[in-house]
C-alpha cells in the first residue's frame, strides 16, 4: 500500500523536471494524477503535447493510473478546466502541486516589461489561478459533508526567501508565493485543507541554463541537486500524516531539511511619542545592523 492511496493529485509543470519528479513519486505511492503541462522550453517559449504524454505513460507502463492537461496555469479558466480535468477523470481532487514555471533573469536596469510580467503571471498568477478553483471545490466539498484531508503544496525559491541579483522578477514571485502560502493556510483551514511550499534546489533545465548544479556526480555518488531527492517531501506534505503541517515554507538541499520563516518582529524601539528625524538619528540603530545582509544559504 502507498501514502497516497485513493488520492487525486494535479501536478502542474509536471512534463519535465521536479515536476515530472513529483508526479511519478505520488503515483508510485498510490495517487491518481493529472499530469499539467503546456511543453515550454526553460524560458517559456514553445510550446508541445510530448512531456506530458511521456509522463503519463511512465505512471501507465509502472501499473498506476494518469491523464494529461495542456490548458495553461496563467489563464484563469484553463486553470479551472486543470481542477475539473482532475473532477471529470477520477471523481475529486484531493492535492494541488503548483510547481509550472519558467525563468527570464536579467538585471532589472535592463529588464523588459514583458519579461517582468511573463514570469510573474506562470509563478504568481498561475498560482494564485489553481490554488483559487482548487479552494473552491475542497469548500464546495466540505459544506456538502465530504470528509477528505486536503492539500495545496506551492514552489518558492530561495531567490525569493534570500534575494538574488538578476532575478528580480522571479524572486518577487517567489516571495509572493511564500506570502500566499501563508494566507491560504489561514483561509483554507476551515475546509480540512493545508497549504504548504517548498523551496527545493536542485538540477532542472532552469537551473542548468543559468550556470548552476551542471556537475554530476560519479557513479555510486550521492548526487545532491537530483530532483528526485525534493519528491519525498512533497509526497509526505500530500500524505495524511502531515495533517497538522500546515503554512510552512520547507526545503531540501541535498540531504538537510530545512524550515524557512517569514518576516517577524525582530527589535524594536517605544519612545512614547511622535518619532523626530533627530530621534531617528540618534537611535535608530539600536535595532541592529541596518546594512545589507549577506545571502547565507
């Protein structure tokens, strides 16, 4: 028996990459999935039916059960027939993977707005498009009565969690998911559902194309940017045991699990009175080093 038994799970972007990595781990567990994706290439251009066709028959020829989605997660009624795609094929939906996206880095001096808005809309936007149509169903569900574990797991990046110089658009679309992930938990609880991201870091065609994790490791080795190594917590975060996890932002390097948290309150200062520009002077840095932080991964 698998964690996932009598699950259905959409995984979006799931043709290639992480994504095709979580599809094939849920299903070898047990779940049913829709395997989303529209066949870009790593910048988003392109377009071909062939990665989510391989991935289904992979889950097929390996004894579970799959079917393909090529609406696009940045159209607000594709993203719903992504929902009814999972509903119409296997009778519910019980886990959201948003994993589809892509990268155009450039320095944001140079940045087109077209650039800034493609990779907002697939991160952000496709996002917030599933996450929407999914909520609506598990509520829809919940207030007939059906009694379900429900789950959305979302993709940030530590580009977003710690900030990275060329990828400005990226990284606040990140942010804003983690920032979602928080939200949804909040509203989404009354419906038995948790919502939860991860942060992975690991070789994909994103990854690859802009310099970094190229290196595999020899034979025997244990190769720490495989996609695969992130696929067991995004089945655990799917699974009934995880029940009680819910608003967390997670990640896996290599072989650490790691928790990031969000912004909180970390010093502060009461002068029981309007604040002049000549208090501001004098103390002010007693909350701390007010430079710039190091990126510390």
């Amino acid at each position: 028996m698998g964690v996932l038994d009598g699950k259905v799970a959409i995984v979006t972007g799931a043709g290639r990459g992480l994504g095709r990595s979580h599809a094939l781990a849920m299903a070898q567990e047990g779940a049913k999935i829709v395997v989303n994706d529209i066949g870009v290439e790593w910048d988003g251009t392109g377009q071909a039916k062939g990665p989510a066709d391989d991935v289904v028959k992979e889950i097929k020829d390996a004894g579970g059960d799959a079917v393909a989605c090529f609406d696009s997660v940045v159209d607000f009624q594709g993203a719903k027939n992504i929902i009814d795609t999972a509903i119409n094929s296997f009778g519910k939906l019980n886990i959201l993977v948003n994993n589809a996206g892509f990268l155009r880095d450039k320095m944001s001096f140079n940045m087109s707005e077209e650039e800034w808005d493609a990779v907002v809309d697939v991160h952000l936007k496709g996002t917030f498009n599933c996450g929407r149509w999914a909520a609506a169903y598990f509520r829809e569900q919940s207030k007939a009565g059906v009694e379900e574990n429900r789950r959305i797991i979302n993709t940030v990046s530590h580009a977003g969690l710690i900030g990275n110089p060329g990828q400005g658009n990226y990284g606040a679309a990140k942010a804003g998911i983690a920032c979602l992930t928080l939200i949804w938990a909040r509203e989404f609880q009354r419906f038995n559902a948790t919502v939860n991201s991860i942060t992975p870091m690991a070789r994909t065609r994103m990854t690859t194309m802009t310099g970094y994790f190229t290196e595999i490791p020899g034979e025997g080795q244990f190769d720490e940017f495989a996609p695969e190594n992130i696929s067991p917590l995004v089945v655990y975060l799917a699974s009934d045991a995880a029940q009680d996890i819910t608003g967390q932002v997670l990640s896996i390097r290599g072989g650490k699990l790691e928790v990031f948290r969000g912004w909180y309150l970390d010093n502060s200062i009461d002068i029981q009175k309007r604040w002049s520009i000549s208090d501001l002077q004098q103390r002010i840095r007693e909350l701390g080093d007010l430079s710039l932080p190091e990126m510390v991964f």
